[in-house]
C-alpha cells in the first residue's frame, strides 16, 4: 500500500529539485532537501561548530490524519560532520500546512556549509494512536517500579 502524500512547491522551491522521495527499495525514510532561498544558493549557509540553522526545503505538504512525518538526522552527515536535526525526531502534524523546515545543529569540530539541493534530512511517514489520560490513585507494581535513568544498569 502507498500512501499519497499531496505536496506543493512554495516561491523559492527550486523546481529543479526532485520531490522527496525514497533513495532505496528498503528505505524507511525519503530523503529531504535544502532549497535554499535564492540569495543564499550560491553560498551556501554556514554551520559553526555547535551553530544551528532552520533549513528551508521549499515544501509544504498535507500529511493525512492518523499519519505525522517524523524528520530525522541523515546517518553519513552525522558520523561524517556531526551535523544533526536538534529537535530529533522533529513531528510534522497532519493538520501543520507551512513550510517543512528542518533545524540543524553542527555537533562537529568544523564549519560545515548546507549546500542549495543537498539531502539534509529523511522524513518517515508513521501512524499516530491518539491517547486519552485517566486520572488515577494510583499504578499498578513493576518490577522497575520508579527507577529513572540508568536504573537498570550498563552494558
């Protein structure tokens, strides 16, 4: 099954960037990419060290209801430059119609430029289950119980 996802180019989507799509048979995520507004095509933005930048795809989409797309950070760019999304996983709601920008941080040691068409990002499509809280006296037993962070132990 496929799931359509509507999208429409904003002003500064360059049209000569393909639209997301998936780069392998087994991708779970398609691949986003920075359409950088005109003035900063030729440049690039620059990332310094520990710096972040929303990165503009020039896309809006429709993401239907019971559906998020979940923007997450691109292997290579990590282990490569240390280039991150900050705000990982990023949720893109189905009722959310602006543009899809991705906040990236550089966690390397060097600059690193965002070059216009470069994939900066995937974007997985995932179901939503919607949940209802109830209050309550009390939760049942577990044997955790209330241990937080590493509370069950290394290794």
């Amino acid at each position: 099954m496929t799931l359509e996802i509507p999208v429409t180019p904003l002003g500064h989507h360059d049209p000569a960037l393909p639209l997301p799509a998936y780069e392998s048979e087994g991708a779970a995520g398609m691949d986003l990419r920075a359409s950088l507004m005109p003035e900063d095509r030729a440049g690039g933005i620059a990332l310094p060290p520990m710096g972040r930048a929303l990165i503009p795809t020039g896309l809006a989409m429709a993401i239907p209801s019971g559906f998020e797309g979940q923007v997450r950070p691109r292997s290579g760019l990590a282990a490569r430059q240390g280039i991150t999304v900050l705000n990982a996983p990023g949720t893109i709601d189905s009722d959310f119609r602006g543009e899809v920008r991705v906040l990236l941080v550089n966690l390397g040691p060097e600059t690193f430029r965002v070059r216009h068409g470069e994939r900066i990002a995937q974007l997985v499509i995932a179901p939503v289950t919607r949940a209802a809280m109830v209050r309550v006296g009390a939760l049942g037993d577990t044997a955790r119980g209330a241990g937080g962070f590493g509370s069950t132990g290394r290794g």
